[in-house]
C-alpha cells in the first residue's frame, strides 16, 4: 500500500474550479499571458493527476519565476505598483499548481487563493464585485472542506456545499462583527491603478470641454440632503474657479497655500448672520474621478476632515480621489462673498490675455457705457444673448483664434462653456469682475431614497460677477438662451440631438419610465451599498453603536456581541428543535418513557436503542423491588404497542390496557419515589 | 405439546454435544426454521461440523458432508449422467445435493464455479445437469463453514453470494465451565449418536407456517426502518440494507419471536437475530476503522426502540 499523499479527487476539482473563479475577474486587467499561465497549470495538473504528467524540476521551477518575472517587467516597467504586484501573485499563484505535492502544499494553496479573491478589492468594491468574491471565497472553502474529506467517498458537490452551507450560518455572526469590529484607517494608501482614466471637468476649460462630457452618463456624484431637496435652479454644483484666461484656455491659477481657516476668511467677506441662519446639509458621495476637486453648492463649508477649502469657496482633497469619497457640507444659499475686494484680487478678477478679440472688447465698453452701472450691463448682455439669435446646442462649429469675437458675431452656436466663457470675457472687457466657474447643475431625484444623482452629462460652466458690497453673485448665460436647461436636465433639451448625433445614443433609452424605475432602484441599493458598507468608518460606526447602544463601551460591546451571537444561536436551536417537535411521540411511549425515566435516579437508566423486556429485566435485577411492576409495564406496553398485525385496528381491550399501563405507571412512580426517599434516608 | 417448548427441548438436545453455545444453537435452528441458509464462521476444531450434524440428527434429516476443494467441480456436488450398458441408457447418478441437510465445508476453498453451481441449488431450490432441471428435496438446507482466518488460496465469496445465506453466525471459544465439561466428557461422536429425533418434518411445517403468521405492528415496523435508514446513511456504511436483508431481518425476528414463545414481534427479538442476519451484509465506509460487527454494534445501539 502506497503511503504518499493523493490530492483527494473532489478537492483538486473544486480547488481547480476555485482557482479560476478566484482568477476571473483578475484575468481581464492583466496581460493575457497570465491566464495562459494558469491554464497550461491547471491541464498540467490535470496530467499529474491522471499519472502521464512529470513534476517539474527545481531548474525549470526556477526559470519559469525568473521568465514571468522578466514578463512582468516588460509589460509594466516596475514592480513596485498594484498591477505588476498582483500580476505577480497570481502568476505565482498558478505555478505553485504544479509543484503541489504534499498536503501542505494544497493548503498553501488554498490559502493563496483566498487571499487572490481578496486582492479583488483593491481594483472593486462594488455589490456585485462583493458577491462575486464571496461566491469564489465558498468555493475555495469548498477545496478546503474536501481535502479534509480525505479519500472517502462522497458526491462531487458534497464539499461545497458544506461550504456553502458554512458560509450562510457564518452570515450573521459575519454581520455583527461587521458592525462591532474596530474600524483601523489604512496602514499605507494603495497606490492607484494605471490604466484608469480622470472623469470630470479638468483643471483648465477650453471651448468643446464640457459639451464632451455631456455625451457620457456616467455618475458623477451622489447627494442625500438632511431636509428638502431644494428646487432646480439653486443646484449649482461649484467645482473649480477659472480666474485666468489665456485667449483659448481658461485656468485655475489657485494659489498653493489652498486651505484657509473659516475663521480668518469671515473677516473678507462680509456675511451677515441672518443669513447665515438657514444652511442647507448634504452629504455627498463623489465616484472615483482621479482628480481632487470636490463639488458644492455655493458657500460650502465643510467639517470631513482631509478636505481643503479654497479662497474661492472650492473644497478638494490633497490627493486624487481612487476610490468613492464621502463628505457633508454645510451651505449658505444666501450669501454675500466679498464684499470689498482686495486689489490683487480684483486685478485677477479682471486679467485678460492682450490682443484677443477686438469686436468684443470693443462691443463691451459701448455697451458698458449705454448701460449705466454694472447690473443693467450685466442684463443687457443677457439680453443680448436671449434676443439675438444664439443657439444652446452640443455641436457648436469650431473656433479659430479670436474665439470669442468668432462665436458672440459669426457662428452663434455654442454650449455652456462658450456662454460663460465669453459672457466673462466681456464683464472684463467693461471692466466689472468676473470669473468662470465650472462644475454641475441640476440633478436627477432618485424617489425611492430621495437623494440626487449627478452624472457626467450634468456638467456646466457659468460666470460669477463681482458687484461693490454685494459680492460675487452667480450670473448663468446659459440661462438666457436656454432657460429650461436649468429647471431640466441638459436630456431634455438636447436628448434627440444627441441622439441624432449619436453622442450618446442611449440617453434617450434612459428616460423609458421602466428602465428609470429600474435604474433608479438599482442606483439606490448601490448608494446604500457606498453609504453603510464601503464608507463604514470610525465615525459612523460610533454614531451608529452610540444610537444603538447607547454609548460605546467595552462591556456594550460585549454585551452586543454576546447578545447577538447567542440570538444567531437561538434561531438555530429553535429550527433544530422545531424539526424535532414535528415528530410526536405516542401517547403509550410518552407514558412508558415516563415510568423508565422515573428510575434514572435510581441509577438505572434506559438505553434508547433499549426494548422495553430487556429493561424490565435489568430494572428486576438492580431493583427487584421495582422488577414487577417494570415487568407488567412492559407486559402491558408490549400489548399495547407490538400485539397486533401492522395496519390492523387495535382490538376492543386496546382501551382497557391503556388504562391498566396508566395505573401500572402511576404506581410505579409512586414505588420508584418511595424507594427513592428511602435510598436517601438511609 | 406447544411449538415453542419442543423447539426447546431440541435446543437443549443439540446443546448436550455443543456445551454452553446456546444462542448459537438457537439462531442456528431459527435460521432453518426461516428456510434460511446458515454460513458458519470460525476456526477449524470450534464444533462447526458438530453443530450442523447435531441439526440434521435433531429433526431426523438427510445429511450429507461434501468438503470443498480447490479441485472440486460443479458435478462432483450435482451428479452427473453414465452411460449403462445393460439398458443402453444414460443413467443420472444425483450427486451429494440431492439431501435435506448439506454440510459444505470449507465453501471458501473451492472455485468460484463451484461455488455458484451450489448457490444456484440453494436459491431455486433445484438444479439444472445436462438441460435437465431436477428439483431438490424439501426440506433442503445448506450448511455452510468458512475458516476467515486462513485466506490464502481461497476464494472469498462476493457480497451477492453471501447475501444467499439468510444468516452468518460465529461459534467462538467456549466459555470454561463448557470447556471443563468437555475435557470431562465422552467422545462428542458417541454422543452425537445418542441424540434423539425432538422434531418432526411436520413440526417442521408447522412451525414455518405459525412463523408467517406472528404479527408484527406499526411500532416494529417503525423500528425496523429506522434501522434500515441508518444503515443507508450513516457514514460508516458503504452501503445501507437492501429490502431483501430488511425482508430477511424481519422474517428472522417472527421466527425468533415464536422460539420465544410470542404471537408478536418485539424489538428485543430483532435486536437477538440482527447480528446473525446482518453483519454479512454491511461493509464498513473506506474511512471507519472497524468491521462489520462493529458496524452492527453501532447499529443496535444508535437507533432508538422508541421515537
């Protein structure tokens, strides 16, 4: 008899099939040479397995590292990032197949593959991706629990679904420590992904910039309010402030020193408390944009920590956001920013690149002089745009160097960027500061959550002008040509034309009332998903024990945790039992156990597989005392129960007896009890 | 005289030549009163042949002893035909099969042709030379002994063979009064020679006859299949009881419950039959350490009498 160790049948086929589902989703990220590893590994094993295949050597185990390494290095270039790191791993991962020998080996295995399901983590979080990775997870339990099996014969499926069966008691218990578990912030950050593409306006605005992102319906970010959601045309989402214009590029020129105290910035701009009296609360939820710029809405002041405040009312964050970002913001829709402004200040409020656009900077100062004071010239251009014949569209022509003389009195087409952008261009021109500001408008309510969606298609650039005492004051140029993209969404306005144009032909789709139903419900689940489990920190989590509890304190915690577990236990016990309970016993044997077990005390206690004759006998023996009447009850449960024809009605003396057995037991507890208090007594 | 005292009064005839095997006894003549085949398993010297000599000398049967060996051939136990000169005819010589009571000794040595020339013989009752289908006398028992020791140049016999064999009992030392006894004792073979004849053929019949007639209730029958369903899945079997063991079992227990002297059945009399009938029928799962009477032990005592 052989004594080397055989990788049990069932286990290498559901650690085979667990490899790949671990592997799976990886697999799409990472050079097609790695799943070719893993599967030239696994027909290897498959050889080894059905005995025509050869161990490798240490030599060729040793060149096959050296050449996936080198591999490694030509496709990324480094080692030291996420991607070259798990394609790594998982390369090992797939050879190590082949040099499993030994019982330690598969666990080694087995325990890799565990820790490959979870390296899907870095790249996704999503529900599905949660589900996905738990799903793999049971499935290597499932090799696990087979290895274990050993040789003995059992159906394919039977490990795994010990494993799955595993799993799902594991579930709440899962769910508490979940919930309890002290939340560590993050040891090192992960470096980001490579291949991962920025979302969102960019840190500069050219004409075409926006109208681009209007074609993607991707989400941008999410936003539950504390109260009402506050109506259309105030949801202006401020991301970046575009102080310096270059003739075609409109820039940020932020200063380094971005972060300003609250307090110090009170004394620059004159808020009047009043005012300050009816702050709107949100959080907002942004999706990964690789960028670091945060959206509000105007007057924005936020306690999350690791959020910045620019001069400019902006928030941001100091790195690029890799994953969902979660933060509340307190804003003042009612504000006055600025009431003096400082002359550097105002000198980049009113910064305009030389020698650009003659017609406009001259067709402004006419213009500022009909008009009087820097309001009636603010309305008179808006005017203008609203009665000459400008059109709002998502295919304006392309412009040439005097953009703004081109696009205000030749081609007259153009999206919100060519608004803002020239609309800004000639408040500097009269000499009124003026800035672009992009960022969101509007939003879609989800109705089954309440809170709003922003997508990409959301994006928006509009001005902000600079009046004496009363601040910066949001001016939207947009609004004078299309008025109904502010209340509505830009689908609305130009869905058919995108869809004509076949920018995005399924915004249109979107609008079907079952696809929003749907998609809406979905979205909701996933924010839920964002809010309570991938954005579960320290903080919410004292919150939520703090509601719960009452207070957040080590015997709380404990008491919660016991609590908890011994309920998951109970409901356990209760299903146990009430598969038990389903099965009534007959009235004779519960009047028969009843006598057996009266003499338990007596020290002679009933087997279960026990007949009743045996146990008389043996009760005669050890208490002759008791030995009669054990003897007639067994007499009378032996008729009761064994003298008749299987099927057959019992006969006339049925009842009799069963009056008899009943008096035999009462008298035989009565004997039993008395030998009993005697025994003690004595 | 009642059924159940005469078959006492045969017990303790045969139990005069075999000392202090009672039980055996016992469950040996329950499995000839469940026309049952019975294997027995020991050591050569145990009394294997005594018991089965006794048996046949007991109730007045033809007996016949036939050791197997390896060179044994279907027709040696058949008969065969000759041909006779003077009628210038075939003439059927019946072979050693044509008895009440058939001593196959040693079936284990002999090749597996053999082996199911005889089997044939012991499920149908009859038995089929040149084309010529020739019945067997009735009543028509087969005794058989293996040594489970000595397994080298034996042909074990596989699990559907066995299973023709409605009980495998052990003789076992005897306990030492027994054996004083025997030490004491005249020759066993003088002995067998005195034994009377306690019963008849027709008690025989008779006693077959109020065996299918011994009630078994819905409380036994639950309890019998429970036994069954634990065998078919724990995981120490296997393989579980087939309906023809559980059928086995339970005509085992009637005849058991009538030796006893009962109308019915009881749980104790399938518990008193259960080893015999089936620890030849279970085989332990690859992973559990112990043999088949370890499995029946575990049977008895897993299932509850009462649920």
């Amino acid at each position: 008899m052989s004594i080397e160790f055989q990788i049990p049948r069932n286990c290498l086929a559901a650690l085979l099939i667990a490899q790949f589902a671990v592997l799976g989703p990886h697999l799409f990220r990472l050079p097609l040479w790695v799943a070719a590893v893993a599967i030239v590994c696994a027909l290897w094993r498959l050889l080894l397995y059905t005995g025509r295949g050869f161990y490798p050597s240490a030599v060729l185990k040793a060149l096959l590292v050296v050449v996936s390494l080198v591999a490694i290095l030509r496709d990324y270039g480094s080692l030291f990032a996420l991607e070259p790191i798990v394609a790594l791993l998982i390369t090992t991962f797939a050879l190590k197949l082949i040099e499993m020998k030994s019982r330690r080996d598969v666990l080694v295995v087995i325990f890799l593959a565990y820790f490959v399901a979870a390296t899907h983590f870095l790249f996704e979080q999503g529900i599905f991706d949660a589900m996905y990775v738990l799903l793999a997870a049971a499935l290597v339990t499932g090799a696990l629990v087979a290895l274990h099996e050993g040789a003995v014969a059992h159906r394919p499926t039977h490990a795994v679904s010990t494993s799955f069966k595993l799993l799902f008691q594991a579930i709440p218990l899962t769910i508490i420590m979940f919930i309890v578990f002290p939340r560590i912030d993050p040891l090192w950050s992960v470096p980001g992904t490579e291949s991962s593409a920025k979302t969102g306006p960019s840190d500069s605005m050219s004409p075409g910039d926006i109208s681009k992102l209007a074609g993607s319906s991707d989400l941008a970010f999410r936003v539950t309010f504390e109260g009402d959601v506050p109506p259309p045309q105030d949801l202006y989402w401020r991301g970046l402030v575009f102080n310096h214009f270059d003739g075609r590029q409109w820039r940020a020129a932020e200063r380094k020193d971005a972060r300003i105290n609250w307090g110090d910035y009170l004394e620059s701009i004159s808020v009047e408390p009043s005012t300050l009296s009816r702050p709107v609360k949100y959080t907002v939820v942004m999706e990964p944009s690789r960028q670091s710029w945060l959206y509000a809405m105007p007057l924005a002041r936020t306690k999350t920590k690791s959020v910045l405040q620019g001069q400019n009312f902006t928030l941001r964050t100091v790195y690029p956001l890799d994953q969902r970002f979660q933060y509340q913001v307190t804003s003042w829709q009612d504000y006055r920013l600025e009431g003096r402004l400082r002359d550097t200040r105002r000198q980049q409020a009113l910064q305009l690149p030389r020698g650009f656009n003659p017609k406009a900077r001259e067709f402004a100062q006419q213009l500022r002089v009909r008009s009087g004071d820097d309001q009636a010239f603010v309305n008179a251009v808006l005017r203008h745009f609203n009665s000459e014949e400008f059109v709002y569209t998502i295919q304006p022509p392309k412009l040439g160097t005097h953009s703004v003389d081109e696009f205000l009195f030749g081609a007259r087409r153009g999206f919100c960027e060519h608004y803002a952008s020239s609309f800004v261009f000639l408040m500097r021109a009269a000499g009124v500061p003026a800035r672009v500001v992009a960022g969101y408008q509007g939003g879609e309510l989800n109705p089954f959550d309440n809170y709003l969606l922003i997508h990409e298609y959301d994006a928006h650039a509009w001005a902000e002008v600079w009046y004496p005492n009363k601040g910066w004051t949001r001016v939207d140029p947009t609004a004078a040509v299309a008025p109904e993209r502010v209340e509505s969404s830009v689908n609305d306005v130009l869905g058919d034309e995108m869809s004509q144009a076949a920018i995005n032909p399924f915004l249109n789709l979107r609008q079907i009332p079952a696809l929003r139903w749907l998609r809406l419900r979905w979205d909701t689940v996933n924010y839920s998903w964002t809010k309570w489990v991938l954005n579960y920190d320290t903080e919410l989590q004292m919150e939520l024990l703090e509601n719960w509890l009452g207070g957040v304190s080590a015997w709380r915690i404990g008491l919660f945790v016991t609590l908890g577990g011994g309920l998951v236990m109970l409901i356990v016990a209760l299903s146990l039992l009430s598969q038990r309970v389903k099965h009534k016993l007959h009235p004779v044997d519960k009047l028969y156990l009843r006598s057996a077990r009266s003499l338990r005390r007596l020290g002679v206690e009933r087997g279960d597989a026990e007949g009743v004759h045996d146990f008389a006998q043996r009760v005669a023996n050890a208490q002759p005392k008791l030995g009669d009447s054990a003897k007639r009850i067994a007499y009378l449960y032996s008729s009761l129960r064994y003298d008749f024809q299987a099927g057959a009605k019992p006969g006339p003396e049925y009842k009799a007896n069963f009056r008899k057995l009943r008096e035999e037991v009462k008298f035989h507890l009565q004997q039993a009890s008395t030998l009993q208090k005697a025994s003690h007594s004595a | 005289m009642a059924l159940d005292s005469k078959i006492n009064e045969a017990v303790d005839e045969i139990g005069k030549v075999l000392l202090g095997k009672e039980r055996q006894i016992r469950l040996a003549l329950c499995c000839l009163f469940a026309k049952g085949h019975l294997l027995i398993e020991d050591l050569p010297g145990m009394g294997k042949t005594t018991l089965s000599h006794a048996l046949a000398f007991v109730l007045r049967l033809d007996y016949t002893r036939v050791q197997f060996t390896s060179d044994l051939l279907p027709a040696d136990i058949l008969g065969y035909s000759i041909y006779d000169k003077g009628s210038s005819q075939f003439q059927f010589h019946p072979g050693p099969v044509f008895t009440q009571v058939l001593l196959a000794d040693e079936i284990n040595r002999t090749t597996p042709k053999t082996q199911s020339a005889l089997l044939e013989a012991m499920a149908e009752g009859q038995v089929t030379v040149e084309g010529e289908t020739r019945p067997l006398q009735s009543p028509f028992f087969v005794i058989a002994t293996q040594n489970p020791v000595t397994q080298s140049g034996t042909y074990p016999l596989p699990e559907s063979q066995l299973d023709r064999f409605l009980m495998r009992i052990e003789l076992g030392y005897p306990d030492p009064s027994a054996e004083r006894q025997l030490y004491m004792g005249v020759d066993s073979k003088e002995e067998l020679g005195k034994l009377q004849q306690k019963l008849s053929v027709d008690d025989l019949s008779s006693i077959v006859m109020t065996a299918s007639a011994v009630k078994t209730s819905d409380a036994l029958l639950d309890y019998l299949q429970r036994l069954v369903e634990y065998s078919r899945t724990a995981e120490e079997f296997a393989y579980g009881l087939s309906p023809r063991g559980a059928l086995a079992l339970l005509r085992s227990a009637r005849t058991w419950a009538l030796m006893e002297g009962r109308n019915h059945v009881v749980p104790e009399d399938v518990q008193a039959v259960l080893p015999a009938v089936c620890s030849h029928r279970f085989r332990a799962a690859a992973h559990f350490q112990g043999d088949s009477a370890a499995l029946v032990h575990q049977l008895m005592h897993q299932v509850p009498v009462i649920a």
